[in-house]
C-alpha cells in the first residue's frame, strides 16, 4: 500500500536539517546538507546529540528565495475524519525555515525583496483549505482508485497522485527526483472536506464531501478568469460526494470552472468590472483542449451555463455556447440558464425547471456504486460542468440539488431509505447536509482570498517557478 510516514522529528545542526521518520518500526531519516543543498537517506545513529529537536508534521517541501534554499514543514495538523479507515488531516500551521544562517550576503534591496516573498509564502500557507493523508490517495475519486492497474497499486502516494490537485507538487520536485525518498514526500491537496455519522431509519451511514481545487490557474475572483494556454481553466474543482455504508461506498462527481475561452474582468473602482473577452486569443483551440482533457477523465459533459443571459454577461454565454458548438463533440451538450432572471423574487422553486430537465441526463451518467461484497453495481459515465461568474453562488446551488438527487437514489439502493421515503423529509439529516452551508464552503473561500501580491505567491509556489524570478511578476501584476 501507498504510504508516507506519519510522525516526523525535525533535528537542526548548523550544518544539516535530519527528518527523522518516527513511526513504528522505522529507522529511515532525510538529511538536508544546508550549505550543498543534498539530500540524502540515512539512519537515526547519523543525528547528533547536538541537534536541536521538536515534531513536525510533514513535509511540504523546499523553494529558492533571494537569500537561498528555505525547507517548508507541517507544524501542526488537525483531524478531520476517517475516510475508509484512513486518517484525514487538516494543514493548520506552517514554518518556513531558511537553510543560510544568516541573510547578511544580500544586498538591503535583496534583504527587502525576501522579506516580501517570505511575507507572501506565509500568506498563501495560511490560507484556510490544506488537507492531506498519509496512507490514501485524496487526488483520485472512489471511482478512479477502482480502477487503477497492478503497477499503479505499486507506485508511492506522489507518483500516482493527479498533479492537478497536489498543491505541494512543485515544492517537492527535489524530493520527487529521488525515489528513494518518496516515503517523505506528502501530496498535499486544496478545497474543502467535510465528513459526518449520519442516521436515517436508525440506519448509520457516512457522508462525505470532498472538494478538490486545481493548483493549475488558481486565482482570485476577478483576477483569474477564463484559461490558459494549455486548457486550463481558472479555479476549476472537482466536488465528489461520498456514501458509505456497512462495507458498501457510493460516489456522484461534478466539476466547475471558469467559462474555457480567453477573458478577463481586471478590478476597478467599479462593483462589478465589465468582463472583456480577448479579440486576439485564439479561443477554439484553448476550448478544445480544455475539453479534450475533460472527456478523457470523466467522460461525456453536460455543461450547465448558470450567468445572466442579458446585460455586460450576455457576450460571455454567447460565445461559450457557440465554442461548444463549434467542437462538434458528441461528448458535449450544452445547457443555459439565467440563473438570477429565473430565480428573481425569491423564486427558487423555479430551479425546479433545470433540475427536471436534467433527470434524463443525470439517469445515463449513473454514479460509482460498490456493494459490501465489494463488486462494482455501477459507474458513472459522465458529469455536470456547472459554471456562473465566479463558480461560486449560483454553482453551489446547481451542484447541491443535483448532488441531492443522486444522495437520494443511492440511500434508496442501499436501503437506507425505504421505498417512498424522500431525503427532504429526513429533519435530522437535512441539517447537517445544510449545516454551515457547507455547498458554498466548498469554494467560497479559495475565489475570494488574498490580492495580487497572493496571485503572485500561488503561481510561484505551486506552477513551477522561483521567487528570485519573482519581481517581473509582481511588477507585471501592478501595471496589468
């Protein structure tokens, strides 16, 4: 089984950092030359009695700033639940270690220019939403573990991570050069996980819901719109609800993001910016991609177009609607529906119409159901790509209902619920399905945290990049 270690010692020698792994039995311990910046494998005999020790709760990972090397750690950790009778962490609190001693051989600009970077690592790091487990793969729906080959049970927990979701994937490039290492390397991912005991009929089941962000085009709401070149799109999530019972596991996915072509809606002193769709971009072949990706993970799409269909939104849902068209995929089909027109006055019974206008669709793309004996009854073959302005609001509310009919069927198939039972007229449950709006949790936090200088610090930490590249971009972020 794919595992890291759990519990960690962190001894500090003027010369080296020793991670000591301290789980039973093991013996293995990281040595990180400060000066060579080598990391090596040795044994508890090689830690100094010198060493300054405390516990640490993982690694996740190292970054050159102007000053040098910093190795960053997992300085506390909270549990969140047990997912298949696998512990599941929350990241709570972080340190940012520097290899130097000193930072006496920079320059006073130099000197300025970390204490900003460092100031924006810790921004980012204390961000609400890091999660991680040391002997399960949170990267992967129940569906995807299903069906993975021999070499892939083989593999550590980083090899066989979805890179989409390790949020800690580029500082753990050192560690992921050296096999030999890998029991240290801790994916990390970012979103939201709830996991609560519920009972219906007397009958106690385990509801969980698991957000996954994407690290690639990650951002601010207004800052990050549209995608990149490659496909990706802005804050994109995949959202998994899980349902496990005696032995038996159910699990409904849906994803969200950002409209996949190239526009913008840059902050100004204005409520809300005027979305400006690129003229220059090459929008087709952005969209293609973007889709191309996601038939291949997750099968057919039905994407469900929740802004205003009038006003500055009204370009936006055109020419979504028109790139989908132009695909020719049979594997798309595209849906709008004005959220805010269709719902105004309080009407909310009105989302009824698109509910029911999805039941067809939602009955062929099914959900991942295992029984306690283990077969597989059924999978899911396609899934709902919800989008409003932010995916965040009018998203959440599509992807609840939608997940809620899928709760129901699956509650019914497991005998949870008995025949003419709805979930709505279960009280209990229903408060903790609602509790602390726990649909809008999903995201809320990750679109509207931090500003530039936040941007800036997400897309060097988790795209790839080093800070001492970093004052173009922070320029750039200024100037834009």
């Amino acid at each position: 089984m794919a595992t890291v270690y759990e519990r960690y010692n962190l001894h500090t020698t003027p010369e080296k950092f020793f991670i000591e792994a301290c789980d039973e039995g093991a013996d293995a311990v990281l040595a990180i030359d400060r000066v060579s910046n080598e990391m090596t494998l040795t044994g508890k005999k090689d830690i100094p009695p010198s060493a300054v020790t405390r516990p640490i709760c993982g690694i996740m990972g190292t970054i050159r700033l102007v000053a040098g090397m910093y190795l960053i750690v997992i300085t506390r950790k909270r549990n969140v639940g047990s997912l298949l009778g696998h512990a599941v962490w929350k990241a709570v609190d972080f340190d940012v270690i520097s290899y130097k001693k000193t930072v006496l051989h920079l320059s006073e600009i130099q000197s300025q220019e970390n204490k900003t970077f460092l100031s924006m690592i810790n921004n980012v790091l204390t961000t609400d939403g890091f999660y991680f487990c040391t002997d399960f793969d949170l990267t992967h729906t129940l569906q995807r573990l299903a069906n993975t080959s021999p070499d892939f049970q083989e593999m550590s927990l980083l090899e066989r991570a979805d890179q989409r979701f390790v949020w800690n994937g580029n500082l753990l490039r050192e560690l992921a050069g050296q096999p030999e290492l890998h029991k240290f390397a801790l994916p990390v991912v970012h979103g939201f996980i709830v996991m609560k005991p519920c009972r219906i009929n007397g009958k106690i089941f385990e509801w969980i819901l698991i957000s996954r962000r994407s690290c690639f085009r990650a951002g601010v709401r207004y800052y990050v719109r549209g995608i990149d070149s490659e496909g990706h799109a802005a804050n994109f999530v995949e959202t998994e609800q899980i349902v496990l019972y005696e032995g038996a596991k159910a699990s409904f996915v849906q994803t969200r993001g950002s409209m996949p072509f190239y526009w913008s809606q840059r902050p100004n002193l204005k409520y809300k910016p005027k979305p400006i769709i690129s003229k220059t971009m090459n929008h087709m072949d952005g969209c293609q991609r973007h889709f191309d990706s996601q038939v291949l993970i997750y099968g057919k799409q039905t994407i469900l177009n929740l802004v205003n269909q009038k006003g500055s939104e009204k370009p936006l849902e055109q020419t979504f609607a028109r790139m989908v068209s132009d695909t020719y995929n049979q594997m798309l089909s595209y849906m709008a529906f004005d959220f805010h027109k269709e719902c105004s006055n309080m009407r909310w019974d009105r989302l009824q119409i698109l509910v029911d206008a999805l039941t067809e669709t939602q009955e062929e793309y099914g959900y991942f159901m295992v029984t306690t004996e283990g077969k597989i009854l059924t999978q899911q073959s396609g899934v709902f790509r919800s989008n409003c302005m932010d995916c965040l609001d009018r998203t959440n509310v599509i992807q609840s209902l939608l997940a809620r009919r899928s709760l129901q069927s699956q509650l019914q198939r497991m005998g949870i619920l008995n025949v003419g039972q709805r979930i709505e007229e279960q009280a209990e449950f229903e408060k903790i399905y609602k509790n602390g709006d726990t649909w809008t949790e999903t995201l809320a936090y990750v679109v509207f945290w931090g500003a530039a200088s936040a941007i800036t610090a997400t897309i060097i930490l988790f795209n790839g990049q080093d800070f001492v590249d970093a004052p173009k971009l922070v320029h750039k972020e200024k100037i834009d």
